[in-house]
C-alpha cells in the first residue's frame, strides 16, 4: 500500500494523527515506510509500548508521541479496557436523538392522520417532550 493510498484510507476513516509533525520517536522519524506518524492508531500503540516494554517514563513518552501526559492515560485507560479497539477514538457527538425513546416513536407511527404540529402537542401533552414539526415527519418516514 502506498503511503498516498494509506493517507486517504486513514482520512476516510478519521484516523489522522491530529498533529503528526509533533511526533519526535525514531520510530517514525527514521525513514521507515511502516511506521507513519499521520497515523493515529499506530503512534497511540507505539507510545504505549514505548513506556510499557522500553519504561519510558509516561511524559517522555507521551512528548515523543505527540500527546500530553493527559492524553497518555486516557489512551492507556481505554487500550486496557477494550484491547486494540481502544486505540480508536469515540464517535464524535451524539448517540441518537434524544428525545426520540422508543415509545415516543411508537406513538408517531400509530397515530392516524393529523399533522406534524398537531401530533407534536399531542406529544408534548402525553410525553412531556416537545418535537419540532419536521422531527415528527422525519419519524413518520423511518
């Protein structure tokens, strides 16, 4: 895989090293086309690596790698709970609509007729939730 070709599929799926210039080991400042510094999961394992096997002190190896020490133990935390899969950021945002529970859902989809603005104070009144109009149509359709 070429490096151009390993960018594009690192940038597709949001791994890009957020500030790969920041990383100073010789890993992946030593020339070598396996180690990238753009990539985000890669210079997160190295640096775990580098202070669990090399000790490395947590700073040190933190700086190397581009992250504050903060950084560092969130990584550290999350690889410990979760293995490889925790070398990957959480989607960023929210999980779903909020207000949208499953029963409010339910209750959109059988209400016959009626519109958008009615069935919103219908919901409000029921659930104590307000929808804005185009929600309730958004809901509708799924």
């Amino acid at each position: 895989m070429s490096e151009t070709s390993r960018m594009r599929a690192l940038t597709e799926a949001g791994l890009v090293h957020a500030n790969p210039a920041a990383v100073r080991s010789p890993l992946f400042t030593g020339g070598s086309v396996f180690f990238l510094a753009a990539d985000k999961v890669q210079v997160k394992y190295e640096m775990l690596r580098s202070h669990l096997v090399e000790g490395l002190p947590v700073t040190e190896a933190a700086a190397t790698h581009g992250y504050s020490r903060a950084a560092f133990y969130l990584v550290s935390a999350s690889f410990e709970e979760l293995g490889m899969a925790g070398l990957l950021d959480e989607r960023r945002g929210r999980r779903g609509p909020v207000k949208l529970r499953p029963e409010v859902v339910e209750f959109i989809r059988c209400e016959p007729g009626g519109s958008a603005a009615q069935l919103a104070e219908q919901v409000a009144e029921r659930f104590g939730v307000r929808l804005h109009r185009r929600t309730i149509e958004r809901a509708r359709r799924r």
